[in-house]
C-alpha cells in the first residue's frame, strides 16, 4: 500500500535520509575520543558505546545503561540499547521523517552530558 500510495522514490529518498542521519552520528562518535562504535551505521540504526578512559572493561556495560536511562528519563530523545558481541550497545534509530540533523546533535549532547553526570559520582 505504501508503494502504491508514496512511489519507489520516495521511499528510496526517505531511506536515504535515515541512513544520512545515522552516518552524521557514526562521524561524531568517530572524531570523539570518549566513545567507541559497535557497528557501522545501517539501514539508519547506528550502534556505539561511551568509553571514557576513567571507566574499566568491566563496568562499561553498566555505565552505558545508566547514561541510556538518563538520556531516556530526560524526555527529549528516545534511544534504545542493544547487546552486540556481549557488550550493550547505545542503539540510535533515525527512521523518522521529522529528525533533522539539529535533534542528532542534540542527542549527542545529551548523552555526553550524562556520560559527564555519570563520571561526577
């Protein structure tokens, strides 16, 4: 129905979009020091992880929840987490239409700033 209704190239563009949106926050969590990346950015998904140098192997996992839920609890971005080769995984999803490159910004602040809440315990 969606093809019928919107056209192939529309959707196409629309993907693109997703997937421009995800590479713009794959480049950020590439130039930053204090976070890695679990996958490249796909289909407008991108996977990564805090890891200040401060934080050891083993309470990564745990510091990445805790970021996640100050990031969610803080009701302006919604991001989901993930497990990939045993680690959890910030997951970012940028299917909708409405995100513009600005709320990705805004994101990314929003999880160094609880990444630097986190680190002031």
């Amino acid at each position: 129905m969606s093809v019928k209704y919107f056209g192939t190239d529309i959707i196409a563009s629309a993907i693109q979009d997703a997937m421009d949106r995800a590479r713009f926050l794959q480049n950020m969590v590439r130039e930053s020091e204090d976070f890695e990346e679990l996958c490249e950015a796909q289909f407008g998904i991108y996977c990564f992880r805090a890891r200040p140098d401060s934080i050891d192997e083993k309470n990564l996992d745990s510091f990445n929840e805790r970021i996640n839920t100050r990031v969610v609890a803080g009701g302006r971005y919604l991001i989901s987490s993930t497990r990939l080769d045993g680690k959890f995984s910030l997951r970012m999803c940028t299917l909708g239409f409405r995100t513009t490159p600005d709320d990705i910004r805004g994101l990314f602040d929003a999880i160094r700033n609880a990444m630097t809440a986190e680190l002031a315990l």
